[in-house]
C-alpha cells in the first residue's frame, strides 16, 4: 500500500513540475497528445468498474471514468477551437 501512495505522490509531483515548465506555444499539441492518455485512462476505468469486487472500487471506477470523460472531451473542445483559430477566414 505504501509503494501506491509513494508512486501517486511522486507522479503528481512530477507531473505539476512537467507542466509548468512548458511554454504557452506548446500547451494545445500537449492537450491533444494527453488525450490519447486520457482515453486510455477511461479504458482502465472502465475495466475497473466491472472488475470491482467491493462497492468502494465500484465506486472509485466510476469516478475515475466521469473525471476521465471530462478531461477527454474538454481536450477535444480546447483543441477544435484552435484549430478553427488557424483555419481559412470565413466573409461576413
């Protein structure tokens, strides 16, 4: 259970230094590769809701694929966006 908690921390830890050390012209293509990640982390998800031998996993499953979800389809939108950013002008 310890070596859980320490990988957790040590991944949030890392993960928040990785980020803040990106420059702004590379945060969307960095949106879109976590995506990919993201959707992998609802598969996981999901697989952990159906293998849930405890209602608490059950539980903690479901979280984590709304959270996921959430997190996927806000990439997609920042993402649509700003592609319509560089894209032809329409006339009015």
């Amino acid at each position: 259970m310890f070596g859980l908690i320490y990988v957790f921390v040590l991944a949030t830890i890392l993960g928040f230094v990785l980020i803040t050390k990106v420059p702004p012209t590379l945060h969307t293509p960095l949106m879109s590769g976590s995506n990919a990640i993201s959707g992998i982390t609802v598969v996981g998800a999901i697989l952990a809701v159906q293998i849930g031998e405890t209602w608490l996993s059950t539980f903690f499953g479901f979280i984590a694929v709304a959270f996921a979800m959430v997190n996927v389809v806000g990439g997609f939108l920042v993402t649509d966006r700003m592609l319509k950013m560089f894209g032809p002008k329409k006339k009015a």
